[in-house]
C-alpha cells in the first residue's frame, strides 16, 4: 500500500515537473526597450533571430559580480555566432553606482536599467542573479536562479545556437 502511494506521488509529481517545462518553453519573452548608460535602446524585439541571455542582477550582489567575467568571456566567444547578452541591472541607486562598476569591470555587452515593470513581466524575480535563456524566436527556454559558471553557459548557449 505504501508502496503504491509513494509511486502515485512520484508519478504526479512527474507530470507536474513535465507540463511546467513544456508551457515554460512556449512562454515569449516579455518585450522591453531600456536604456543603456550610453543613452542607447535596446529593446528585445529587435534581437530576434538572436539566442539572447537576460540576465537580472545588481553591483551589491556577490554570486553576480562572480559570474560576470564568464559571461564577458563567452560573450566574447559566442557573440558572432549569433549570441546578444543583456544585462538588467536592479540596482536602486541607478546610473550613479552602475556606470563606474561597467567601466571598472569592462563588461562588454549592453547593460541596461531595470525597472519595476520589467521585473513583473518577467514573473516577479525570486532572487538574483536570474538568467533567461531566449531562442531565435524569442520564446524563453530556459531560467537559471542563482549563479551560472562558464561550462554551464557555454552548454546552455550550445542548445540556443542550434
């Protein structure tokens, strides 16, 4: 009997994990048009045809500073293969704080503002850094809280290239 239980727990709990995965990867990226420190737009719609990484995060947090010379590097690797990254920065003090950590770090791709809304759209963020992982056609497929090393990425952007 209790053999039985656990399997139906088990099963549900696989259905469950299997039909959030599917509607997840039909999900469309919420659109947005940020500007970057450069007063330049950058808008999501525009990279269609591009596998692009959204990643949420802040100067203050520790596991997002880590992860931002991998990302700088396969950036570096990827980004004529079709690769955009856009940062979103949640940083309450804004451009003040921001700029100089870009300069002083060298992040070579496009870092933009976030903003309460955008936030939202992209369902609430439960932590940061949170990654999304976006195909050519602009559907999310994938989502990474917490932080992503170099391997993991460049496995991740392999299956968004395809």
């Amino acid at each position: 009997m209790k053999r039985g239980f656990i399997l139906l727990i088990v099963f549900i709990l696989f259905l469950f994990t299997f039909s959030n995965a599917q509607s997840f990867q039909q999900q469309k990226a919420p659109n947005f048009a940020l500007k970057s420190y450069d007063g330049k737009t950058v808008e999501l719609a525009k990279l269609k045809g591009k596998a692009v990484i959204v990643n949420f995060w802040a100067t203050w947090c520790g596991p997002c500073r880590a992860e931002i010379p991998d990302f700088i590097k396969v950036y570096d690797t990827y980004k004529s293969k079709g690769l955009e990254i856009v940062g979103i920065a949640l940083d309450e003090d804004g451009w003040s704080i921001v700029k100089p950590f870009l300069e002083k770090n060298k992040l070579n791709y496009p870092v933009v503002l976030g903003t309460a809304d955008i936030v939202q759209k992209y369902g609430g963020i439960e932590g940061i850094p949170t990654t999304f992982f976006v195909d050519k056609n602009g559907n999310i497929v994938d989502r990474q809280v917490g932080m992503l090393t170099k391997p993991i990425l460049e496995q991740k952007i392999k299956v968004l290239l395809k």
